[in-house]
C-alpha cells in the first residue's frame, strides 16, 4: 500500500499516512495529528493545538461583540442624558418665567388703594364739589377690580408653577432611573469584557 511520510508536528518524528488520510495518530508521542494538503506539499497540526485556536477566536469575537455592545449603550445613553438635559432646562425656564409673572407684591397696594378709594369717596361727595366724590367711587371701583383680577390671574399661575415644578420633579425622578439602568447595564457588560479578557489571556 502506498503510503507519505510525513513529520509529527508535536515531536517532529516521521508519520507514514496513507496518501487519502485526513487524521493521524503520532506512535512516539501519541499526539493526535490533523493532516493539512495544499497544491504542493502536506503537513501535520496537532489537533488540540487546533481547539485551542478555535477557543482563542472565540473568545476574541466574543471581546469584539461586547466592546461593541458597550460602545452603543455609551452613545445611547450620551444621546438620551443630552434629550433629558434640554427637556430640564426648558422646563426651568418656564418655571421661572411662571414665577415671575405669578407674583402679586404689586396687587396688594392697588386694592388698598382701591378700597382707600372707595372710602374716601362718601367725604368728598359731602365737600364743595359734589362730583368729585363720584370721581374717586369711579375710580375707586376701577382700582379695586382690576387688583382682584390681577390677584385672581396670579393664583391662577402659581397653581400652574406647582404643575411645573411637579412636571419637573417627575422628569427628574425619570432621569436618575434612566441613569441608574444604564449604569447597571454598563457595569454588566464590563464586568463580561474583564472575564473574557482573563480567559483570552490564560
């Protein structure tokens, strides 16, 4: 039977193989051999020499696939911190602004004025000039009205202003969860990557 010598690629003792054989088993070291063929020439590879550059590769796509996966949550949550932050920031502004335009400092001396007015008027009326004291009644009552409807209007947007900060508290409340869940997530994957750069190493 026509057989090729070939070398054992473990102890480098020769190998008779028939010319067909695909797997062999060295009889000096016991080493079980896959035999490799190209156009001009055949040689030996040992075969868990073979496994464990399949497990090497492995765990280096597996790497590649986490560095990955850690890469796009980054960007995903860098992209949502980024929405979460301008929603917050809009919302301050309109906080402030509802603030400033609930304010009633400035309605309470006009309806004092308004009832000093509407007080008043009865003496003037009694004075030399009789319609002056329905001048000052006029005006009294116009005073008084508008700073209750100011006042009215300024309650109004402080009931607004406790719904906004509300609004806010609750976006605050989404985003530190949202955060949290990214921070667990990122520690997961990194914790993954640190195993199997330990297991690509030994």
């Amino acid at each position: 039977m026509e057989t090729q010598t070939l070398s054992c690629n473990n102890c480098g003792a020769p190998i008779d193989v028939p010319p067909s054989a695909n797997f062999a088993t060295c009889s000096y070291c016991k080493a079980h051999l896959a035999i490799k063929r190209n156009a001009s020439t055949a040689y030996t590879e040992v075969l868990n020499q073979i496994g464990e550059n399949t497990g090497y590769m492995a765990e280096d796509l597996r790497f590649l696939r986490l560095r990955q996966q850690l890469q796009y949550i980054d960007e995903q949550w860098q992209a949502q911190d980024q929405q979460f932050q301008q929603r917050k920031n809009d919302l301050q502004a309109t906080v402030a602004a509802a603030r400033k335009n609930s304010r009633i400092s400035g309605a309470f001396p006009a309806l004092i004025f308004g009832f000093f007015l509407l007080c008043a008027s009865p003496l003037a009326g009694n004075s030399a000039n009789p319609s002056s004291g329905l001048v000052i009644l006029t005006l009294g009552c116009f005073i008084t009205v508008v700073a209750l409807l100011a006042m009215v209007v300024a309650f109004s947007r402080r009931s607004k202003v406790k719904a906004l900060v509300s609004q806010s508290s609750e976006l605050q409340q989404l985003h530190n969860e949202a955060q949290s869940a990214y921070q667990s997530q990122r520690a997961e994957i990194v914790s993954k990557l640190h195993t199997s750069s330990s297991g690509a190493g030994g």
